[in-house]
C-alpha cells in the first residue's frame, strides 16, 4: 500500500499541471462560448490544445436510437461538453453520420472532434480517413487514432504496413491536426506504440482504460501513464466504469453480477472523480440517452480532487474484484 501510495503521489503534480479549474483565463481559455458556460478545460499534453474535463462517447451515439443520439448531442453542448469521441468502426459508420448531421453542421467551430481507424495497412487507413472526413463532413479532424491495438506484434505489423506513414502524409495535407493511438487491452501494446514511435515522437495523445480496478490487474495507470505523461501526451480516460460492469445488469452483455462494485464498494461519484483527480486530459463517457450525459454532467461540474489518500483507500477497497479480471473483461494478457 505504501507503494501504491507513493506512484499516486508522483502523478499528484502533474495532474496539478493539466487541470483548469476556474475557467482558465490567464491561458486565454475562457468558461463560455456562444453556446453558454463550457466545463472547466484541461491541456491536452503539448498540442497546445484545451479540452473539456468531460466528451461525449461517439460508440452510443452510434447504436442508440437516432433520435436518443441527437438528444445526447445536444444535452452534451447545452451542458457545456466540448470533446466529440467516435470511430469509422461505431455501428459501421453511423455515429460518424450522426455527427455528420447533428455536431459538425452548426457547431464545428465550438468542438474538439476525434475519430479512429481500426485499419492495419496503409490503404485502409487512406480509406477509413477519407469516409470520416465525408461522413462527419469536415476537412479536417482535430486529432485522428491509430485504433484498438492488440499485442506488441499488433504494433509491429501496422507500423511495417505503413499505418504511420499514411497519417503523417494526411496530417502534413492538413486533414489531421494531432495524432494518437488507442487501445483497451493490452497495456503493453501501449508500451510497444512508445517505443516503436520513440525518435519520431509523432503522438500527441493516448487512449485508455482508467478506473478503479485498472491499477490491480494488468494496469494501463502504472504501465503507460507515466511513461506517455513524460512524452508530455494528453490521456483520454475510457472505460471508467469498465464498460458498465461496476453496475450490477448490462443488458447488452448479458452481464449479472451479485456483488457490482457499484454500489456495494463505491459510488458512480467516487468512481468518476476518482479518474479526474488523475492526469487525465479528459474522461469520455458513452451515454444512450440525454438522462444519462446530464447525470455525468452534474458529475464534472461537481469534481473535488481526491486526496492520495482516498485514492488508495479506494483502490484497496475493491482490489479483490480486481484481480478476478471478470470485471475488466476487455483485457487479454495475450503477447
């Protein structure tokens, strides 16, 4: 525990260095736009860029119904969410539609926008980029992610089919701004990503798991935070309440537990803040409905960070379920 609670300790500063928390006007970010007060803002490591504490998931957008995706969208800027998330792959382009036809329209100019490719060669990342770029009908995308890496050997074999060298040539034709990768289940995958990109340093983000569990079994808090946080890369925290499984039903994965993490040990509150007292560029949140992306609303503006302390009282409290690696299902240990 004493160990624990030393590696919090050392991200305590540089969690300090990200977050805005009155609106940031000395950084000349102010707290409202035309559209009403924004959520307090964070860097995004060293684009330069300020990002909303909050996004909107783009993957519910995308299998909700369209009239619940155009209420979440709009609850999510009537609520102050600046930080738009999706991927070519969420309901075979959909959420990108959805965007396309609710978001980028009337609000491009107030947004940060992010979508993925899942492609492992060079022609279909050239073909994934340009149908986003046509379906969320924009000219460029804010920061664009290598998607979903696997293994280490995952990594290897889409830098050798010239994944990267396609995305540099995008960015440099100013279709891309920033560039980042993502990835939920293998945290050495992430490491190998760094490694590989090490002389190039051609990332400007990182997306992954971020929770509670996540620091006992197979961890992408100790394993690649510190070493992307020295890259000075922004963090996009997903999977914060591990995919719904800290609830007790998913219905969509047929998931039943007795003993759900929610609220048997935490709550949704404690959970949520727990990720925000971490140096997370921004927390992104999946929500199927507008009730939903208010309640996580609520929750951001709400943010007190926790001591180190509660963090690892916390951590410590639901360690044994952790380490079951049933509630994180969506980890292999597979190289």
């Amino acid at each position: 525990m004493t160990n624990r609670r030393s590696f919090l300790k050392s991200l305590a500063g540089a969690t300090a260095g990200i977050s805005l928390t009155t609106g940031a006007i000395a950084s000349g970010q102010d707290s409202r736009d035309s559209l009403g007060e924004v959520l307090p803002k964070r860097k995004l490591g060293r684009t330069g860029e300020y990002v909303t504490m909050l996004g909107t998931g783009g993957y519910h957008v995308g299998w909700t119904t369209e009239r619940d995706a155009q209420e979440v969208i709009e609850a999510a800027l009537e609520g102050g969410v600046r930080f738009f998330d999706t991927a070519e792959s969420y309901s075979s382009g959909t959420s990108e539609e959805r965007y396309g036809k609710y978001l980028t329209p009337k609000y491009r100019d107030l947004i940060f926008l992010m979508t993925k490719s899942t492609g492992r060669d060079a022609k279909t990342v050239q073909e994934h980029l340009e149908g986003s770029l046509r379906r969320l009908k924009v000219d460029q995308i804010d920061l664009y992610q290598v998607h979903a890496i696997q293994t280490p050997n995952d990594v290897d074999q889409r830098i050798e089919n010239g994944v990267l060298d396609v995305l540099l040539k995008a960015q440099l034709q100013g279709k891309i701004k920033h560039l980042g990768f993502t990835g939920h289940q293998n945290p050495y995958a992430h490491s190998r990503m760094l490694e590989q990109t090490e002389k190039s340093d051609i990332f400007d983000a990182v997306l992954m798991p971020v929770n509670l569990l996540d620091v006992s079994y197979f961890s992408f808090i100790e394993n690649v935070m510190p070493k992307a946080l020295k890259r000075n890369m922004g963090i996009l925290a997903i999977k914060s309440l591990a995919d719904g499984r800290f609830f007790s039903e998913k219905k969509e994965a047929n998931w039943t537990s007795d003993d759900p993490v929610i609220p048997n040990y935490v709550s949704i509150k404690e959970a949520m803040h727990f990720v925000w007292s971490l140096p997370v560029s921004v927390l992104i949140s999946g929500n199927e409905n507008a009730t939903y992306m208010r309640e996580k609303i609520a929750l951001a503006r709400s943010f007190s960070k926790l001591t180190e302390e509660e963090k690892t009282n916390l951590i410590e409290k639901v360690k044994p379920l952790a380490l079951t690696g049933k509630i994180e299902y969506f980890k292999s240990k597979e190289l």
